[in-house]
C-alpha cells in the first residue's frame, strides 16, 4: 500500500465491492441452476478481492495511524472490532438474510459501502490530527510521560 491514504481508498474499494457480491448474491435466488451458479461464483470472486482490499487497508491503517510508543494498544483495540464482528455476524446474517432474503442482502451490503466511503475520510481526520500533535513538542512529552 505505502500510506494510510492508500489504505483508505483500498477501504472504499473493499465496502464497494462488498455491496456488489451481497446485491449479486441475493439476485441468484428464483433464477434458473446454471444462471444461479455463474452469478454466485461471480460474487464470491468480487466478494474475495474485497477482503483482500480490506485485509491490506486495515494492515496499512493500524499500523501507520498508532503512535510509536502506543502501538500494541492501538491495535488491541483496532482488533476488538474484529472480534465484534466475529461474534455479531452471524446472527446479523441470520436475521437479515435469511429472515429477509433479498432486502436483508441490501441492508447487509449497505454498512459495508456506507463505512468503505467514509474510511478515506476518517484517514485524512486521522492524520491531521496526527500531524497536528507532532508539531506540538508539548503534547507529544506528555503523551509519552503517560
């Protein structure tokens, strides 16, 4: 990647291309076998190059973003959001396309858009405030006497 900046834009791609394999995974229901299976394969391929984007955005942000002397906290928490998705998911699943079929598709497909379109975003907020607190000497010794 090479940049936090990168890393977000691979975010934005990630939540793109997460919406597009739940919105082609919910058109394979009532279509005919062969169309059913070309269009889940083509889903599955999309949905796999967005874990890639995602899996290398979020490796580039966490890193990048931590500060130096915090970095095994920052990731600590960085990782919980995994584990709450881990634990969440399933259920969110369950309940949204299983119960809903095609609709619960969208809902599912829609955070991952909405949050991959406000990734980059946070990333410039990130390092702003990251650069904000490197030219201030005085916030940066307080922030290692902690």
């Amino acid at each position: 990647m090479g940049s936090p900046t990168a890393g977000g834009n691979a975010y934005r791609r990630a939540g793109v291309a997460f919406l597009v394999s739940c919105s082609l995974i919910s058109l394979s229901g009532g279509i005919p076998a062969r169309a059913a299976s070309t269009v889940l394969l083509t889903a599955v391929v999309i949905h796999t190059v967005g874990e890639l984007w995602h899996s290398a955005a979020a490796f580039e942000v966490s890193f990048a973003l931590a500060p130096r002397h915090a970095t095994g906290q920052y990731l600590g928490v960085f990782g919980l959001g995994t584990g709450l998705a881990d634990a969440l998911g399933p259920a969110l699943l369950i309940s949204l396309c299983i119960t809903w079929g095609r609709p619960g598709w969208y809902v599912v497909g829609a955070p991952f858009a909405l949050t991959g379109l406000a990734a980059p975003l946070a990333v410039r907020w990130a390092l702003r405030h990251q650069r904000a607190g490197q030219t201030r000497p005085d916030v940066m010794e307080k922030a290692q006497a902690a």
